[in-house]
C-alpha cells in the first residue's frame, strides 16, 4: 500500500527556476563578457519562456581566478557586469514582470583579494588572522596532507612567516573561513540580511557542507600518487556542521519570507531530514548522487563509469523518495558545474539533438520538486570539443588534466577526459542567433562559442513549433498552467515496473499522471493507457493496451483510470 504524503502548498515548492551564469548570458557594453544590463535585456524573452524565478552566480567584486565565486567584496558588483543600480534595476524590471530573484551565497571561503583576509596576511595579531585558517607546519611540511578540490595540498604557505600556512579547501586564492569563529559568522549573517534587505528572495547556497573541519586536522592514508589525500574525508559534511547550520537558518532565512537552496555535496540520505525536513536548515537541496554517475567523484574526471539506464534509473528513484519522505527537492540537469546533459546522458550520437533534448528535459522536469533550467538548456546546447589545453578557461579543468596525466594516462586521454567533463561545457556563451558570436556579443567572446556554426539559437527556435525551446514552454505551462498543476507539482511520486531502458514513474493527486522516457536506440513497449498530454515524436504508436516507444521517445499522459 502506497504511504500517501502530506505536502502544504509553499510558494517556492511552484516556482520555475532560471539559473544565469552572467558570465556568458549577454554583453550588453560590447566587452565580450556578459553583464547584469544583458540579463535585463533578456527579460521579456525568460517570461515569455514561462519561469518565475531567476538564480544569478556571483556577480559579487571578485579577481575572477574562479569566475565569481572568489569574493573580494560581497555587498559590491564586480566592475565587469556592472553596478549596483544596475542591479537594482534589474530587481525592479523583474518583479514587474512576476519574476523573483535569489543569488549564490559563497561563505565557506572568500577571495584572498578580501580585505579580511589582507589585514589577516599583513597584521598575524589582528583579529581578522582568526577570520581564516592559519596552522604552523613542521620544518617545512604542511600541517597535514589533504588535497584541495582543485588539487594540490589545502595549505598555502604564508610569505615571511616561518612553517605557517593557510587553508583552502579550493583554489589558493580561496582561502577559507574560520566559521569556528562566532565574530566571523555574525559578519556573515549580518551581509545576508542586508542583500534580503534589499529585496531579492533568496539565496542557492554554495559549497556549504565544507564549512566544518574536523579540529584534529589529521593526515590520511593517501588516495592517490600525489601523496593527499582528498579533503572531502575531513572537511564535508563533518560532525558539528548542525550547530552552524542552524544558527545560520536561525540568525538569516528564518526571519524573511525567501527561499533557501542548498549545494549540499556529501550528505547522505539518512541525513537528508537535518538538512530539508520540517526543522531542516534549508527549503531544498540539490542531490547529486546521479548527477555525478559517468564518474567515480566529481572532481576526478579520469576514474571514468560505464553506467547503464538501469542504473541511472535506481538512482534517480532512490533521491526522489528519499526527497519525498523527507522534504522538497531542486530538480536539475545541468548546471554551471556541470557537462551539456545531451552529451553527457544520450549515448547514441544520432539522438544528440532535439528528440535527446526533450526526452532529457522531460525526465527531470515532472519529477516531485522545484525545477531548475539551466541557461542553454532550454534550446539543446552541447558539449564542445576543445584541441588543447591551452583552450580553457576553468581551473577544475586544467587541474584535472595534470592530474589525470600523473596518474598514468597519456595527454590524449587527459584532454578527452576534460573535453567529457569540463565546466567550461556549461559556460560557453549562449546563442541568441546564428551570427558569428551568437549575438551574446559583437565582439570575440571571453570563452569561445561551444558550437562556432550555432545551429542551437533562440531566433531559430522561437519560429519552430517543434522545436527544444517550444518543447521547454510547453512543459512548463503543462505544470504551472494547466489543470494538472496541483498534480504536477503537489502529486507524490511513484516509479513505474518498465522495460530495462525506461524510465518510467507516476505523480499522484486529483489524477494520475504517468512519464516515460526511453533512454535507448531501440523500440520498447510499455503497457498503459491514457491521454497523451506530451511527447517528443509527432506520432505515438500504439498497440492494444500499450506504446511502442521509438528510440528516445518520451511520452507525458493523463492516465484512465
């Protein structure tokens, strides 16, 4: 018997979520990087598309050695995308046009441009030294041998102080936080009151389950040929990580009406109820167990998976019942971290195109939690194919190609490992038009184009009845304006007995409505009747009491009962 779920309407669980990564969006100044005027231009293009909310990456002042997420002022714009009027002008236009706005909070860590962590370097007995982690070494060798997220040791030596290092569990220009510090943390919670302040309505918190150490700061058996081992062991998701996140919660969102996203790599799903449940420390959370199943780990893109559907399948049915038993998810395909998800989840070349792209769109968008659109997806961008090294912008990317190539693999392999996974994949600049740069600028971009013939561009698609971005509208009024809303978004989710590569489920309230996605170059049939409300072929095939689904059909029905 089906346990039935108890879920109250909120706002935030029926927004449509945009992610914007500025960078690449829209140059509005023809600089050849993308701006916050851009986005305000693009408005009335992200209404007519139907989402209700926008998440913007750090548009905070920043040296940009990590594009953005390295803070050196975190209630001041970067020069590069503009103002804070500009800002505030944007909020302004987006609220007339229904459209809410969160940006990514970034306090595991600052940039060392930070004037906290200047006065710290500068001054060992000013107060700012216990805003960051500094540790003495021992004739020359770091405290201990963890290796950062980017590679390479997680201490820094610090300029004329003998054995003294500081700590970053990212790039050495992103020395973390001493959250242990409570000074620290009530300048923090005093910098995120003051953006709701402001007016936005939330934050998608980033990196947040680094921000607890544990105190012994131990060496570990190495992991790897470097002779680290990976700070994840110790430095995410750790013991005491409650108390921190609780006062965060208690001292900042609780007291708005705003929602909280939280990147929450590492937490296992027996822990999922701390993080998002009735007295949870955030409305949603992220979950990448299968966002990360072509890889061992997320940041090693050389241990490579064979992954199957089947497993792909499990996995994703595993997150949406434990979200379901739990609280609420944030639904996603892509991301600013992440691969093109037709290339990265649609094995057969041949369906790497608009039929993958809606088959994938689908998958994700009516599971049970809040969707969230990253910017391209919408029209089908893929994965590029970089020649060098050299081509690359993203410092996970060349880290990952050095260490591949000391562990064992040849500078061919390397680079195919980073072309499958690079960051940079997501953060090409998105293609209004077919024009030589795609109408993001008139100038030559600051990454190049993913595609240099632009065949995935908003001013074909918008044109084209059937094609991803049409798709991507229809979807979204399917949940937010049809009469199966409160199905849709409320429904409990189910999955459905398939053939081995479907992916089928069910969401459940006033009616039933049932999803399947063939992710195969073969026909499969599944046994069902109904009202075809959605499908990504012209045609759908049927057979007595069942579909006949082509390769990479996807098929959204009302199911009779």
């Amino acid at each position: 018997m089906k346990t039935k779920i108890k879920t109250a309407p909120v706002w935030w669980k029926e927004e449509v979520v945009y992610q914007i990564y500025p960078k690449s969006f829209r140059d509005s100044n023809g600089d050849g990087i993308g701006d916050i005027n851009g986005i305000t231009e693009k408005l009335d293009y992200l209404s007519d598309l139907g989402i209700t909310m926008i998440w913007i990456c750090p548009i905070f002042k920043s040296p940009m050695v990590d594009n953005g997420y390295d803070i050196s002022d975190y209630q001041d714009i970067n020069p590069e995308f503009g103002t804070m009027h500009d800002f505030d002008v944007l909020l302004e236009e987006a609220k007339k046009r229904g459209i809410k706005i969160i940006i990514d909070l970034v306090v595991n860590h600052t940039s060392d441009k930070h004037n906290w962590f200047k006065e710290a370097i500068s001054n060992p007995k000013s107060k700012y030294r216990d805003y960051y982690i500094f540790k003495k070494g021992t004739a020359g060798t770091p405290p201990n041998n963890w290796r950062s997220i980017f590679g390479g040791s997680v201490w820094e030596p610090v300029l004329h102080e003998e054995d003294t290092y500081y700590f970053h569990t990212f790039d050495k220009t992103q020395p973390d936080l001493n959250w242990e510090n409570p000074e620290l943390r009530s300048e923090i919670y005093q910098m995120i009151n003051w953006w709701l302040d402001k007016g936005i309505s939330g934050f998608r918190v980033d990196s947040i389950t680094f921000i607890k150490k544990d105190q012994d700061y131990e060496s570990l058996p190495p992991d790897g040929l470097d002779g680290l081992a990976s700070v994840k062991l110790k430095g995410r998701n750790r013991p005491g990580i409650a108390a921190f996140l609780s006062e965060l919660n208690r001292e900042t969102f609780q007291k708005y009406s705003c929602v909280s996203v939280g990147e929450a790599p590492g937490v296992g799903y027996e822990e999922f109820d701390q993080y998002i449940g009735e007295n949870g420390y955030f409305n949603m959370i992220f979950d990448f167990h299968y966002a990360d199943i072509d890889v061992e780990s997320g940041s090693e893109w050389f241990r490579r998976t064979n992954w199957t559907v089947s497993e792909f399948k499990e996995q994703i049915f595993t997150s949406q019942e434990e979200l379901q038993r739990n609280g609420w998810g944030a639904n996603f395909l892509e991301n600013h971290d992440q691969p093109r998800s037709i290339s990265k989840y649609i094995r057969d070349k041949d369906y790497q195109n608009s039929i993958g792209a809606k088959a994938l769109g689908a998958l994700f968008f009516f599971l049970r939690g809040t969707p969230f659109i990253y910017q391209g997806q919408e029209i089908g961008m893929d994965n590029f194919n970089r020649s060098s090294i050299e081509a690359f912008n993203d410092v996970s990317s060349i880290d990952n190609f050095h260490r591949s190539i000391l562990e064992g693999f040849s500078e061919k392999e390397a680079l195919n490992f980073v072309n499958l996974r690079s960051r940079d994949n997501g953060r090409t600049p998105f293609q209004w038009n077919a024009s030589k740069y795609g109408d993001f600028s008139e100038v030559e971009p600051w990454l190049e184009l993913a595609d240099i013939s632009v065949k995935a561009n908003v001013q074909a698609q918008e044109i084209n009845n059937d094609s991803v971005l049409t798709f991507y509208k229809k979807m979204i009024s399917l949940r937010n304006g049809s009469k199966y809303k409160n199905t849709l978004i409320y429904g409990e989710f189910h999955p459905l007995d398939t053939p081995e590569q479907v992916i089928g489920y069910e969401r459940v309230a006033d009616e039933t409505v049932e999803v399947y996605i063939n992710l195969s170059s073969e026909f499969s049939e599944v046994t069902t009747n109904g009202e075809i409300l959605l499908s990504n072929y012209k045609d759908v095939e049927t057979e007595g009491q069942s579909f006949i689904l082509a390769p990479y059909q996807l098929i959204v029905l009302r199911k009779e009962v």
